[in-house]
C-alpha cells in the first residue's frame, strides 16, 4: 500500500505546485473560453515578437485529457524532488525546469525556422504548439540517463521503464496522436539530454533567480510590444496589425489563417 497522497505532495512540493498552477490555468481557459490560439505558440507569432506565449504554451493545456497525461507523468516523474543523494532535490528541479520551459520552447522555434526556411515547408508557420509536454519529456530524458533503473508510472496502472520512455513515448504519441507537437517532444528530449550530459550545467539559486527575473521582464515587456495588454508603465509603439487565428480548441497543433481581427486577449 502507499502512503497516503498528502504525504506524497509534502514530498514533492515542486512537482504538486506545478500540477496546482497548470490545473488552475486549465480552468480559467475553461472558463473564459479561450483557445488554442490565444496562448499557444507558433513560428508567425513569435516573429510578431509575441516571446511571451513561450511561457503561456508551455502551461497551458485545452483539453482535459492533455491536462491529466501531461500531468500524470509530471507526477511520476517528480521523485527527482527527492533524489537529492545523486545531486537532484528541490532546488535543482525548480533551477532546470526553467531551463527546460525556455531552452525547449526556443529550440521548437528554431526547428521551425529551419523547416520553413531551409527546407520551404511554409505551414509551419502556422503550427501552434501548446502543453507541458517538453519539460515532461525532457524530465523524462534527464531520468534515463541518470537513473535507467527507474520506473515512469501513468495513471498509477502503466510502468514504463524510463531508460527507454523518452522514446517510446515519442513513437507512442506521434502514432496515437498524429496532431501532437513531435517537434516540441523531440526538443525536450534533446535539452533534457544536455542537462543529463553536463553540456547545460552550472545553475545555482543566484543564476535562477536571475533568470527568472530577465524572463518576467521580456514577458511583460513583450506583452506590451504586442499591444495584447495595457501596462502604462512600459512605453512602447503597439504592433499595428495582429494576426487573427482560427484554431480548433481540441487540437495540440493547430493552422492558422490570417484574419483583419486582433486575437482575443488573454
């Protein structure tokens, strides 16, 4: 029998307060319908200078089922918290998940830079990606290579084992999923492996911080450039035209068509 789960979030704080924000977000879009579209990102609008939905894409998820995969395996994968013995813990969590929203989210750009400009694949300017999905992946990875012994757990009745669930996952979910983001998986398996590998090392509370401080100030500075929200503090000329999206609200890639309408603000 296990222990009982207030036990297993006193255990896992980080992982439990991830899992509290993300559900809340999933409510408020619920709530105030809002779409794929509003809060994901996509080639065309980061281009629009819209750097903020790098954070918003990566916490937000539309459809229920996307919410519970995404953070069924977030809580499995939460016994980093508690690896602190093989130089894991709290601290590194927090510190690498960081990492992890940005460098994953900047990577999906520039996959999408280069298939559109190298390889003319025009459409995926158009392709919106949304969800936790590369931080769990690349949790996923990290795991397997320092703990290949170790076991990912789904919806407490599937046992992976994690030396190899970061790619059977991708396989899994590109063929049950066509629409899911294989791009986006893949780069969070790929910057998961540079933090496993020491290639991305050297974080401590000090660089964190600062970091989190430089990615509060390029989110809402760039919600102000993107005339998405009123900060008066902030002066800066907003972007005269936007770019209205249609998106179906149960897809986790979505096309996108340009319309004479602002988006709708978040």
């Amino acid at each position: 029998m296990g222990k009982p789960l207030i036990y297993e979030i006193v255990e896992k704080p980080a992982t439990s307060t991830i899992i509290a924000i993300c559900s809340l977000i999933w409510y408020y879009i619920q709530k105030k319908n809002i779409g794929y579209s509003d809060v994901g990102l996509s080639y065309d609008t980061a281009m629009e200078g819209q750097y903020w939905r790098i954070i918003t894409s990566s916490f937000s998820h539309v459809s229920i089922l996307h919410l519970i995969f995404n953070m069924s395996a977030l809580w499995s994968l939460g016994t980093v918290e508690q690896l602190k013995s093989i130089g894991f813990g709290v601290e590194f969590y927090l510190q690498y998940t960081l990492v992890l929203v940005v460098l994953s989210g900047l990577l999906v750009l520039g996959f999408y830079h280069l298939l559109i400009m190298k390889f003319k694949l025009e459409h995926y300017k158009r392709v919106t990606a949304v969800g936790y999905s590369c931080v769990v992946f690349g949790w996923m990875t990290i795991l397997a290579a320092k703990q290949p012994s170790s076991k990912l757990n789904l919806f407490g009745v599937l046992s992976l084992p994690i030396s190899f669930a970061p790619f059977e996952s991708l396989i899994f979910t590109s063929i049950m999923v066509p629409q899911a983001s294989f791009i986006g998986h893949l780069s969070g398996i790929l910057v998961g492996y540079a933090i496993a590998w020491g290639l991305i090392h050297g974080m401590n509370n000090y660089w964190a911080v600062s970091m989190l401080g430089w990615i509060v100030l390029v989110f809402v500075w760039s919600l102000k450039k993107s005339g998405q929200f009123e900060l008066g503090f902030i002066e800066i000329e907003p972007v005269a035209e936007s770019v209205g999206l249609v998106a179906d609200r149960n897809s986790r890639s979505l096309q996108m068509e340009e319309l004479p309408l602002r988006v709708a603000q978040l």
